[in-house]
C-alpha cells in the first residue's frame, strides 16, 4: 500500500487524485469477497420523474448513527461499521487527512447494474466535500462531465484503486457508471464521505 506516487488528474474546476494500485491485488481480491458476503445489502427504490423506480445495483450504507443520508428522496439510516469497513475508515483518513463518518457501498453484479450521471453535492456533505472512492472486482468505466463546459473524461478505476475526489469537484462535474452488454464480472465500490447535520 501507498508504494506508487499518486495521479493527480488534470481536469478543470476539480480535485481529483488516483492511486492505480492503492491496495495488493490479493489483498483487494480478499477484501471483495468479505464485502460481498458479509454486508447487508439491498436492493432499493428511488423516485424518477415522479415515479418509484428499483435501483440497478445492490447497495449498502454504513456509518455513524447520526449519519443519515438522503438522496432521490430516498433516506438512509447507517448501519453500525463492519469490521472491515472500519480499518479501511482508518486508512484512508491518514491518507486524506480528513474524517469520514459514513460509507456508502455498490455492488455491480453485471454490466446491466449501473449509476446514472449525479453529483455528490446534497447539503449533509456541505460544501467542499471529500469522496474517497475504493474500487474491487471488473473494471467499469467511471464517467466525468463537467457542468458547464460538457467536458468528458472516462477513468478506467482499477482493482484495488482509490480515487479521491475534493475542493469544487461535487460544484462542477457529475459521474456516473453506463450499462454495458459486455460480459463482465462483479465490481464493489466504496465511497467515503463526511455526513453533517443540517438545519431544517
């Protein structure tokens, strides 16, 4: 871990830094196989347009129990941190120097399980948020488009990669994960984000 110089990608108007091999391959291999069969995941529903849609992939939220998250009025309490979820909590807060209170958890099972174009930019992650983003299993394409200018760059996240999204980059660029016809094997993403209380 930490062996290799980390990326900092050139974009516009964001902070974004790769670590290709941020973990072992083995050792990422390990990792996905404990989250896929210990973590409590779902299958949820969100409203589109005004209609309850299910979300194409398995998820699961995790955290501090104040860490209620809400997105497409969908509101998520955490569940108490798994043991393996909590070391890598760890980590990555010396590596990032900042203070992570909840994890969101995706599970890709195929290429037709996917994340439509968003930003993490909901007002309990405030301003300037920290997304640390863990990657185990296939490589998907994780797409970036800017705003405003429509700029589009696709990240291909490796097994065992870390990519660390901060400063304005939630104000300016959405991701996303396309569906594929490919065949393609089982991809769990992690994100680590700092929830906050908001006033009503």
């Amino acid at each position: 871990m930490f062996d290799e110089l980390p990326i900092q990608l050139s974009l516009p108007d964001a902070t974004v830094t790769y670590y290709p091999q941020w973990l072992e391959a083995n050792q990422a291999s390990s990792y996905q196989m404990t989250l896929q069969d210990e973590l409590q995941w779902s299958q949820d529903y969100i409203k589109l347009y005004g209609r309850e849609v299910k979300i194409p992939r398995l998820q699961a939220w995790y955290g501090e129990p104040e860490a209620t998250y809400t997105y497409s009025q969908l509101a998520m309490k955490p569940m108490p941190w798994h043991s393996v979820l909590a070391d890598l909590r760890a980590t990555l807060e010396q590596e990032c120097n900042t203070q992570f209170n909840s994890v969101l958890a995706n599970w890709y099972r195929h290429g037709q399980d996917s994340m439509g174009m968003h930003s993490d930019d909901e007002p309990e992650l405030g301003a300037q948020p920290v997304i640390a983003s863990l990657t185990f299993g296939a490589v998907r394409g994780f797409i970036m488009k800017h705003k405003l200018t429509g700029q589009k760059e696709v990240l291909e996240l490796a097994h065992g990669s870390l990519l660390v999204m901060s400063g304005d980059t939630q104000t300016y660029w959405q991701h996303g994960i396309n569906k594929t016809k490919k065949r393609i094997a089982d991809r769990i993403n992690l994100t680590f984000r700092h929830i906050t209380s908001v006033e009503s």
